[in-house]
C-alpha cells in the first residue's frame, strides 16, 4: 500500500471516528498521517475513559462496570504513554472527545440502568473499539515513524481485547453468573509476533 493510499485510509475512519478531534499542530519532521493517528487515538482514549466512568456510576449490570473498570485501568495506561510519545514528536493532542463523541456522552449522562447499558455497549464499547482497531492496525502496517509505529503495534492487541470484550457484552450472559466473557475467537491478529496479552505499558520504543 503506497503513501496515499495510507493517508486516504487514516483520513477517512479519521472523519467516521473523530470529526473536529483533530488539532491542526504538529511536527513539521513527523510524517502528518502519524502525527493525525496521534490525535485520533488521543481523542478516542479520552472519550473510553470519560464513557467508562459513567458506567460505574449509571450502568445497571454488573459485568458492564466490571469492563468499565478494566477500560480505565488500560486506557489510563495508553493514554499517558500516547502523551509521553506526543511531547517527544512535538504533536499536539485533543483536550476533549470529537463533537459525536461527546454527544454520545450526553447521551450516557441521561441514561441510568438498562436504557444506559444499552447505548455504552453498542457505542463506547463496540462501534469506538471496531474504528480504534482499525486506526491502529493501519498505522501498525503503514506508519512512517518507528517509535509511533511501535506505539500502534503495542496497542492493537489491547484494543483487539477490548473489541472482543464489548462484542461478548452484546451476547446474554451464561447462566449461573454475571461473568465477563473472554475474548472472541478469530478477532484481528495484532501485527507483532509477541504474545497477544495486553502489556504493562505501550510506551514506545527508545
């Protein structure tokens, strides 16, 4: 795949994922596909975090607040090495949400109970977690930067685990408990050999 191939690419789930997240600022020596691959995952890890700590406070099932927590605990993680990562390239990240994102968030904070699970499960769990497993896998196999391609290659397989836990809370829950369901068989492969557990840390490479 040539170079524009892979900004058309970015530029479009770009416009489907985070419309107005974008900030205009970066590097002038950072390729500006990178640098906009920065910006979106900003602005959609804040987004996860924000609909995540709504949904310990209104979620009425217990398995979606369990998830809700692991999504804080990783996402905290990504996004402090994603900061770390952007101070070192000179990238300017998102304060807040993309414009959808945040009305999405509204939406949640009107929301208690089933009503609520049922609009974070299919838009802060699965539809965000179908479009950052694509931001990221594209920049896995496309990114011009080492170090912002190592970001996304350590970061797939954890977005790939969320994707697969937001997908098995559409699915009822097995009797005999209110568990969260391991991961998907047959969900994208990260692009990296090493093991398919989320690490400590995706802080990127030296």
């Amino acid at each position: 795949m040539g170079k524009f191939t892979w900004m058309r690419g970015l530029a479009a789930a770009f416009l489907l994922a985070a419309p107005g997240a974008l900030c205009p600022a970066y590097a002038q020596g950072l390729d500006e596909a990178d640098a906009r691959f920065l910006q979106a995952a900003a602005g959609a890890g804040l987004f996860e975090m924000e609909a995540a700590q709504l949904a310990q406070q209104r979620a009425g099932s217990s398995e979606i607040k369990a998830y809700a927590a692991k999504m804080l605990e990783q996402h905290r993680a990504m996004n402090g090495d994603l900061k770390t990562l952007a101070l070192q390239k000179q990238v300017t990240l998102p304060e807040r949400p993309a414009e959808p994102d945040r009305g999405t968030l509204e939406q949640l904070r009107g929301r208690t109970g089933p009503d609520f699970d049922a609009v974070y499960v299919q838009k802060a769990a699965v539809d965000a977690h179908v479009m950052a497993n694509r931001l990221f896998e594209t920049a896995a196999r496309q990114s011009a930067d080492p170090q912002v391609r190592d970001f996304a290659v350590r970061g797939l397989p954890v977005v790939a685990e969320h994707l697969a836990m937001s997908r098995a809370l559409q699915r009822p829950a097995p009797k005999g408990g209110d568990k969260i369901m391991p991961p998907v068989k047959g969900e994208p492969p990260a692009v990296s050999p090493a093991s398919r557990e989320a690490p400590a840390s995706i802080a990127p490479a030296k």
